[in-house]
C-alpha cells in the first residue's frame, strides 16, 4: 500500500461521502435495517448514526485506516458493531445469518461485485433485505461514454471506484428481485452521480 492509499485516501474518502444528498439518502435508507445486519463496505462508519438502536451490526471493510473513524462513531454514537477486515467477497459467515444487508455505495469498488452478491445471497436469511444506495452507469448515452473514458484514471484516484458499473444488472444476474427501485441523478458532476437505490430481495 502506498502513501496515498494509506494516509490520503482515506480521508478524501470520508470527506467526499458526506455530501448533503449522500447524507439525505442515508437517513432515508438505513433505519429501514432491522435485526442482525450486516453493513458491507462500512468505511468510516457515516452510516452508523441511522441505525435503530435495537440492531445488531457486523461491518466489513478491507481499509484498517477507515475502521478507526468508524469505531470512533460507533462508540459516540452507542451502536453495537463486530468489525471485520475483509472485504465482500469472502464473508465469514454462515448461511442465513443476517436479516439485511446495508450497502451504500460500495458496489462500485469491490473487485469482483458478483462473488460479493453471491456470497450475499448466501448470507442473507430467506425474506431477508438488501438496502443499496450506488452510483453506476448513467442511461445517457453521451454521459456513459464519458463515463468510460475517464474510469481508468477514476478507478486509480478513487481507490478502486468504478463510474460505469451496471448495478441493477449486477443484482439481477446474482439471482436477486427489487422491491424498489429509483434511479437518478444526484446533484454533482453527471459522470460521478448517476445513482440507484432501494431494496432488493433474493429471487
């Protein structure tokens, strides 16, 4: 790892989620968490604050550097939270262990989002939840060439990000179902915040 990743990323990383229509959408969506969650992709711990206090939560995130903010949070604000260092495509956990699943735009770095959604599926008890916020492949056709031009540099800069990742296709082809769905632009440059959130369910 080097120095960017280690001490600057992080902290552009924390910086740039908090945008007020990110916050917006995160208040919207993660008290819709009920039971034994698990949080993929749960970086400095911007979700926390959202969380009934009834839930039990596990978050997983690669980064050690994010998971200091995070527990950080989590002690301020009095959630229970297990931490695990891996990422999503590998989850150490049995077969229908959790009640929903909390993904807030995490999907685009994973890299290989179909292990993770299979191993999801795998650990998400039957009438359990997926409750996603992502940003993706916009349907504008002049947007997503642009899109694919400038992910190469992108996914350096953002620590793996991808603009152009086809998220309601990712999830269809894992053998999941959306109970809902909304799709569109946040404000922010048109190439970066393309977005699609909702609740998705296993087939």
């Amino acid at each position: 790892m080097g120095i960017y990743e280690k001490y600057f990323l992080p902290k552009l990383l924390n910086l740039a989620m908090k945008a007020p229509a990110m916050k917006a959408l995160r208040k919207k969506l993660v008290p819709l968490a009920q039971g034994n969650v698990l949080e993929v992709g749960i970086g400095s711990g911007l979700n926390l604050p959202y969380y009934d206090k009834s839930v039990r939560v596990t978050g997983l995130d690669p980064s050690l550097e994010l998971q200091v903010m995070a527990r950080e949070v989590a002690a301020r604000e009095g959630v229970a939270v297990d931490f695990l260092s891996v990422g999503g495509e590998e989850i150490p956990a049995d077969d229908n262990s959790f009640d929903s699943v909390v993904m807030t735009w995490t999907l685009c770095t994973i890299p290989n989002p179909n292990m993770a959604l299979s191993e999801i599926r795998r650990v998400l008890k039957p009438g359990g939840k997926v409750i996603f916020a992502e940003h993706g492949e916009a349907p504008d056709a002049n947007v997503a060439k642009w899109q694919a031009r400038f992910n190469p540099y992108w996914n350096v800069i953002g620590g793996g990000c991808n603009l152009n990742r086809r998220i309601p296709e990712l999830y269809e082809r894992s053998g999941f179902v959306f109970d809902d769905i909304e799709k569109g632009y946040l404000k922010g440059p048109k190439v970066a915040t393309y977005n699609y959130r909702g609740i998705a369910s296993i087939a």
